[in-house]
C-alpha cells in the first residue's frame, strides 16, 4: 500500500514537472515555429511588411516568463534552417537571432518596471498597455536590429550598405503590425483558454 501511494506520488510529481516547466518550453518552440512558417519569407536587411515571430515571441514571454528564452531561440534559428534555407550554425544568423529576442525582453521588463504589464482588467482587456507593448517591443527591435544588421553590413562585401531610414521605416511598420495581430489575438483567443485549461502556466503578473 505505502509503495502504491509512492508510486502515484512520483507520477504526480513528474506530471507537475512536466507541466511546470516542460510544457512552456514546449510550447513556445511551437508557437515560434507556426508564427514563421505562417510569415513567410524573411527580408532581414530590408524588412518585412508584417513580422510575426516577433508577436509571438512577445506572447511566450508574457505568458511563460523569461524562462522560455532558450526555446525561443532555438525555434528562431530552427525556422532559418528549415524556412528561410539558412545554415543553422551560420554566425550571422546566429548574432541577429540572439539580438532578435532582446528586444520584446527589454519591452517586457520596461513594462514591468512602470508597471504597465498587467493586460486585463478582470475579464476586460486594456487595450492601450497592448498597443504600448507593441510599440514599444518594436521600436527596441528596430533600434537593435538596425545597430546588429549595419554591423555585419559593414564587415561583408557582398552585403549592400544598409539605407537606414527605409530601414527603420519597414521594420518598425512590421514588427508593430507583427505584434498587435498576434497579441490582439491572443488576449482575446488564446489566453482565456489558456487561462481555463491550465491556468498553471500563466504567470501571476
């Protein structure tokens, strides 16, 4: 009997262990994954008209914590490789795919810090924190993705000079669309769901 119970109570514990910490990072490798295959191609020294994957790294974020960084990354280099053809340990790549995920944490934790990062208002969704942390993810983006981009621009040959104002102009106008989509939809789709099945993985803040 006493060997019954310490057997459920291991299973129990692997299942909370899975939940608690497996599952987001799960998740947020298949979040990010979905969120490129749907954008289509990549346009990193141009810029494109709607960049999901920012969205939706932004919304890991928000709902898994900072936890779920590594996960990001891997979906973003994973989604070079698979979607956009590029070397998985190519070192461009892999400097812009690693500047690429600190700017919703820079957004987030800016957010937090003038606490700003609660969204919803009991069931009714403040819309105008979800416009900011759009704004704001993108322009920390646009400002790190600019600086990282003409970076390797200028040490490659083959790389035409980067035109900074249609440079910022694409990729602030598409990270900001990027992220509203996937966050409107979220607040109002995913995460009430999220938030009844299990309401475990969202963070309290």
């Amino acid at each position: 009997m006493m060997n019954k119970v310490k057997r459920e109570d291991s299973v129990e514990q692997t299942e909370n262990y899975w939940l608690e910490n497996l599952s987001p990072q799960f998740a947020t490798l298949i979040i990010v994954l979905v969120a490129y295959a749907l954008n289509g191609p990549a346009y990193p020294f141009v810029g494109n008209i709607v960049w999901l994957p920012l969205g939706a790294m932004s919304l890991c974020f928000l709902l898994f914590g900072f936890r779920v960084v590594l996960a990001a990354l891997l979906a973003t280099q994973l989604s070079e490789f698979w979607f956009q053809s590029q070397p998985f340990f190519d070192q461009g790549t892999l400097i812009l795919n690693v500047f690429g995920v600190i700017g919703p944490i820079v957004a987030i934790a800016s957010m937090r810090f003038f606490k700003l990062s609660n969204f919803f208002d009991g069931s009714k969704l403040i819309f105008q924190h979800l416009v900011f942390l759009a704004i704001l993810t993108a322009f920390f983006n646009t400002i790190i993705s600019f600086f990282v981009t003409s970076f390797i621009a200028s040490n490659d040959s083959s790389i035409e000079p980067i035109n900074a104002t249609l440079f910022i102009k694409n990729f602030l106008i598409g990270d900001i669309l990027g992220c509203l989509i996937v966050l409107l939809f979220a607040a109002i789709v995913v995460v009430p769901l999220i938030q009844y099945f299990f309401p475990r993985l969202v963070p309290s803040e």
